[in-house]
C-alpha cells in the first residue's frame, strides 16, 4: 500500500519525546498566563503592616518554572539509540 508508509512516519512522529515535552511545557504556560489573567491574589493580613497582596500568578510562576525544567531535562536530552 503506497500510502500505510506515510501513516506510520506520522504515527512515530508523535512519539518523540521532544514533542509532548514541548506540549506539556506550553501548557504550563499557558497557565501562568491567564492564572496572570483571570486569577485572584494571595492577600496576606499583618497587624503592624498592613495587609501584603502577591498576585497569585507568581506562585504558579514558581512552580511552572520548576516543572518546565524537569521536562526539558527528561524530554530534550539526547539519547544514544546504540
């Protein structure tokens, strides 16, 4: 069949890593932006002070920032297949 060659190339090209840790990476993105976006604040209340208020995309932020570097260094590292 002249075309099964071409379905197969496809099907093993959504198999590489890099692929879905770029997916999974944007999506976390993605996040931060409209939690930057549409999310509410952390308000903190302190008596002598005064209340403190951190939008709460920085924490999410913090937490994209970790997750991206875990799956850049387990998607993009290069594999020797011998």
């Amino acid at each position: 069949m002249p075309g099964a060659g071409r379905g197969q190339k496809r099907r093993r090209s959504l198999l590489v890593p890099a692929f879905w840790g770029a997916v999974s990476i944007v999506a976390m993105w993605l996040a931060v932006l409209f939690d930057g976006i549409f999310g509410g604040d952390m308000v903190f209340s302190n008596p002598s002070s005064g209340p403190t208020i951190i939008p709460s995309a920085v924490a999410v932020a913090l937490f994209a920032f970790i997750g991206t570097t875990a799956v850049a260094k387990r998607a993009f590292t290069r594999r020797d297949l011998d």
